[in-house]
C-alpha cells in the first residue's frame, strides 16, 4: 500500500510516499480500506515543531475489510470513521474501536471525514464554554474545519452575536456564510470586544489578544494545539477564566457523551442546520501540497487526502 510518513521535522517537503505492506488490525481494533484523511493543524504543526518524528495521525474513513480480535460491535464491509493515531496517511488504517463510528448510507466519506471529528470538537469547545443563549461568541480560525462548524453551533444555540476571527479579508465572505454576523482579522488592533466566550483553535501569540478581548465573567476554552502563555493577572482583572478542551478525554472517558454528540452531529446534518465545508480533495500523494495550503492558511473549510 502507498503510506506518506516524514524522517526529519520540518515544511511540507519533509514528507514523502513510500510502498509498505499493509498493517493488520489488533485486538479491539478494525482495519480499513481508507476512502478520505483529515488534514488538521495539529498534524502540520507537529511535523514543523515536533522535536522529532512521528508517525502520521488524522481523521480517516472508509470501508472495514477485517476484524482485530474480540470486534463484535462492527462487520467487515461497514463504512466508517474515526481517528487514528499512528499511519493515518495511507491506503489501509486501523483504528481503534473506541474512536470509530458507522457513516450513514447516504454520506460519504469525504463529508464524515469534514464533520465528525471536527464538528464534535466544534461541539466539544461550545459545551465547555458554557454558552448562554444572548451571549456573543467570537471563533478563532474560523474558516477551518471545526471552525466553521463552531461558527454554526452558536449561531443555532442563540448567541446574539457571532463573529470570526480569520487571517486575512478575503475570507470574510466565506465565514459569514457559514453563520457569522461580523468578522475581523488577527492584525486588528480591536477585535471588536468585549465577548462573552471565545473559541480559540489557534494559540501561540493569539492569546494575548483573545484573553484582552473577554468581557467580565468571559470564557476562553482553547482547543488547539498551538500553546502560548496567558498572564494570569489578565484573566484576574475580567473575572474570566480559560478552559483546555481535548476530544480524546470524551471519547475515552464519556463514551455515552461522545455517541450522544454524534448522533446530534447527524441529526443537525440532516435537519440543514450544520453544514460541512471542504475545501479540496487532495490525492494522498500530495500530502505535503495540502499541508502548505493549511500553513499559509489558504483553506476555506476542510481540507481532505484522497488515496
């Protein structure tokens, strides 16, 4: 099978193809035959800042053609999704079946890949922030895969005001098609504040700006893997706090939380009011052209490998 893996750190042009035998499914884990991959931000950012190597991981989907040991609750020949941790960027997968869910008949698995696993980090952060009907909600990094979805939860939870925080004007546009009232740019000296909660999936340097942008009693509930430094004494004068929200701390710890958030995901899909973006289908060869596209912070939605 075709696998893209990288040997050193650094850009896109670490990353390479090679042929390798396909890996076998162990116990409690399924084998796939992999339809589409997930590229996010904290894959890219782990091969340009990671202190070494590791083995790609993402959001995969597809077809199971074989049972790891003691897999009862899945059937060679279902399709499904879910994240896989070590050699995501290949031909055949195996994931954990903890972590994988059945796509519906009528999806693909370009759309489960775009709104599983974003849309129940994009849920996720929302719940952790507590969010009141009225309140304005400002979403970091708003025109990626989960952003764009969080865009959607406020809106459809009743924040009076949404706003999205992109890189650069021309996506604008974009974002406010997916349900934003107002959108600025990370350059801006007023971000346009003060909110009541903010869903930061970028870190590093946009923390300072975010925390100064909190109303009295804000939440913050960063989400990334981007890091960064808040003074403590910013949070102390608004009486707001920060919250660290990780996906895999619900999947492993709430699994009845996880399966009833997905089912939501679903539901809200069919209904309309959740709306997946992909930006492109890339062939898995060119991985590394949709890991610069997602560094130069090129995309409009989801970005997705297609073996």
């Amino acid at each position: 099978m075709l696998r893209v893996r990288h040997e050193v750190n650094g850009g896109p042009e670490v990353l390479f193809t090679e042929v390798v035998d396909a890996p076998e499914a162990g116990a409690g884990e399924v084998l796939i035959r992999v339809e589409a991959v997930g590229v996010t931000l904290p894959t890219v950012r782990k091969i340009r800042e990671g202190s070494e190597p590791v083995s790609l991981g993402g959001e995969v989907a597809g077809e199971i053609v074989a049972l790891g040991e003691g897999v009862t609750a899945f059937a060679v020949g279902e399709r499904v999704t879910g994240l896989c941790f070590v050699h995501a960027y290949a031909e055949f997968a195996v994931l954990d079946t903890a972590m994988a869910s059945r796509i519906p008949g009528d999806a693909s698995a370009v759309e489960a890949v775009a709104l599983v696993r974003s849309g129940l980090v994009a849920r996720g952060a929302y719940e952790a922030a507590r969010v009141k009907p009225g309140e304005s909600v400002l979403v970091t990094a708003a025109a990626g895969g989960v952003g764009t979805l969080a865009l959607q939860y406020a809106k459809s939870g009743g924040a009076a005001r949404v706003v999205a925080a992109v890189s650069s004007a021309d996506k604008a546009a974009f974002v406010r098609g997916m349900g934003a009232d107002e959108v600025i740019r990370y350059e801006d000296t007023d971000w346009g504040g003060p909110y009541d909660v903010i869903l930061d999936g970028v870190g590093g340097d946009l923390l300072g700006p975010a925390v100064r942008a909190l109303a009295t009693g804000g939440r913050l509930v960063a989400f990334s893997s981007g890091g960064g430094t808040v003074e403590a004494y910013e949070l102390l004068v608004r009486g707001a706090s920060m919250i660290g929200f990780q996906m895999r701390a619900i999947a492993v710890g709430h699994p009845e939380l996880y399966a009833r958030w997905l089912c939501e995901l679903w539901r809200m899909r069919d209904a309309g009011t959740l709306r997946t973006a992909v930006h492109e289908e890339i062939p898995l060869a060119e991985a590394a052209r949709a890991h610069a596209l997602i560094e130069q912070r090129g995309n409009l939605g989801k970005v997705v490998l297609v073996p």
